[in-house]
C-alpha cells in the first residue's frame, strides 16, 4: 500500500485521445498502464504520430528517479507484447530523448 503498487494514473491521463486510436495501440496502451515504474510514478505518455504509436516522457523537465531507464524498457517491452497479442508487425525507433520522445512503433502496412 505505501508504494501504491495497485494504483494506476487513469489511461486517459497518460494517453490522451486513446479512444479513437486503432484496438492495437489501445492493447499497447493499457499494457504501458499498467507496466510497473519505480516508486509507481509512471512516468511516460503516450500519443498516435499518424499511423505509429509513440512513448514520451512524462515531463521534459521531470527529475529521473534511479530506475528511469529501466522502468522505460518496462513500459516498451508491455507495449511490444501487446502489439504482437494483436497480432501486428513493425518496427521499433529509438528517439531522440531531448526532445521528450522516447520510441515509435510504425506498424507494417
């Protein structure tokens, strides 16, 4: 309980839109929901760039707790696993996390 280990940020916080996103970046998005995070922060968005999914950083500003980067390998490979659950192929980018984003799934045509 002291952790709030049940507690998850509402997915239309972390991924505004979601609704009318396609039913695999939906999957992928409730995975990242509920993919664990030091000190339960989850600290990622999520957002559709067109037809690819993308995970951000919460804030660009946000202080890194010590387990940030692996809480992101977290996060992505939930989302991975539930891209592949739906069924879809495509890549994975790595972004440039200055600018705040941090990947990019491009599902294959």
């Amino acid at each position: 309980r002291m952790v709030r280990a049940r507690s998850r940020k509402p997915l239309d916080e972390l991924a505004p839109g979601y609704e009318g996103w396609p039913a695999w970046a939906r999957a992928a998005a409730e995975a990242v929901q509920n993919a664990p995070s030091g000190k339960n922060g989850q600290p990622w968005r999520m957002r559709m760039d067109g037809s690819a999914f993308v995970l951000l950083r919460q804030q660009r500003s946000s202080v890194l707790v010590p387990t940030y980067m692996a809480d992101v390998g977290i996060a992505l490979l939930h989302a991975q696993l539930a891209v592949q659950h739906e069924g879809i192929t495509g890549t994975w980018e790595r972004l440039d996390y200055d600018t705040g984003d941090i990947a990019r799934f491009t599902p294959n045509a």
